[in-house]
C-alpha cells in the first residue's frame, strides 16, 4: 500500500481595491504532498466581496496674484467656498483636514526663456482631505467638487482613495477556507492514487 505525507503549505493573500463600493479579497493555498518520493503541489483557493467602508478624497486649489498679500485673501475665501460646499454636502467639519498653505513665486522671463528677478506672481496652494465611513456620500463628493470651479474656485480633484476596515480579520478566515480547499484537492489525488493524505508538516504564508 502506498503512503501519502502532508507537506508544506504556502498561503498567499492578495487583496486588489474594488470599485467605488467594494474591494476584492484573493486568498491561493499551496499544499505539498508527499508521494513515495515524489512531491505532489496543490493550490488551493477562496475568495470573498467586501464592501469597502472607509473612504478618503483629497482637493487642492490655487491663488494667484502679482501681490502676496491679495493671493492670500484669495486663497482664505476660497477655503471659506470649500467649507461650505463640504457642510452642504453633508461632511461634517471634524471629518475634513486642511493642510498647511503652500507659496510658491513665478519669476518672469526673457523672451529667450532666461529667469529673472521680476516677480510675475504668487501662487499660493491648499488642500482638504476627507476621511468618512459614508462611502457613497464621499464618491459623490469627489464628482461634486466641479462646482467649486464655477464659484471661481481654481480646485483639482483627486480620486477617491477606498479601504476596508476588517482586512486582517478577513486574512485569517480566507487562509483557513484556501487551507481547507487545498486539502481537500490533496485528498481527491490521495483517493485517485490508492492513498491517503497524512499530517500537515508545516505551512508558511507569502
């Protein structure tokens, strides 16, 4: 009678970001069995939806002005059009970042493309971060913010970055589903052999 060994086993996770509302979890199990003296691999596989339930979108806009002073009172009203649109749109303030003003100076130049010391302008920049569970409403948002451009508003909209919360939980339960796969498939090649699976040796995840 011919003796089957369990050998190792290789679990993978891979997880991709899914659309607007979701992110899909890939989990493949690799198990070694031993036959006689040959190595038999089986890939095991388990997979589940998720619906993404942190979302995070981030919005930049400029001032510009030949004087510092009026670009930056610029920027201060624009920031107040911001806000407003970010309450209005049901984001409370607590779950909006702003950052830091940044300025940089535009110098004129040549008409032979050479710098010069002539200030041109100064462009100051900003941006907002949103960090919400209210998935929807921040892909809404993200669409939203063109208004913002009607207003006057020189703003730039990044796309909205999604997450999900439970991904280390949802790790060990896909590996212990891609583990169970994996045996079961070693086992069907144990029967069609005229064998028998026997104990796991040992596993590793990568």
């Amino acid at each position: 009678k011919r003796s089957i060994n369990a050998g190792l086993i290789v679990l993978g996770i891979a997880l991709a970001a899914g659309m607007v509302l979701s992110a899909w979890l890939v989990s493949d199990t690799v198990k070694s069995v031993k036959l006689a003296n040959q190595t038999i691999m089986v890939k095991g596989f388990a997979q589940k939806d998720v619906r993404s339930d942190i979302a995070v979108w981030t919005g930049r806009f400029t001032a510009r002005d030949t004087e510092l002073v009026r670009a930056y009172s610029r920027l201060e009203s624009d920031l107040e059009k911001v806000m407003d649109f970010m309450s209005l749109s049901g984001i409370p303030k607590e779950e909006v970042d702003v950052s830091a003003v940044t300025t940089m100076i535009q110098y004129r130049r040549t008409l032979q493309g050479y710098d010069t010391n002539e200030i041109e302008q100064y462009v100051l920049e900003q941006s907002v971060t949103v960090r919400s569970k209210e998935v929807d409403l921040v892909a809404s948002l993200s669409r939203e913010s063109t208004t913002l451009i009607r207003e006057g508003v020189e703003f730039f909209s990044f796309s909205p970055e999604y997450y999900y919360s439970g991904i280390e939980d949802m790790k060990i339960q896909l590996l212990g589903e891609a583990t169970l796969n994996a045996r079961q498939r070693a086992e069907q090649l144990a029967v069609n052999s005229g064998g028998k699976v026997g104990p796991l040796r040992a596993a590793s995840q990568g």
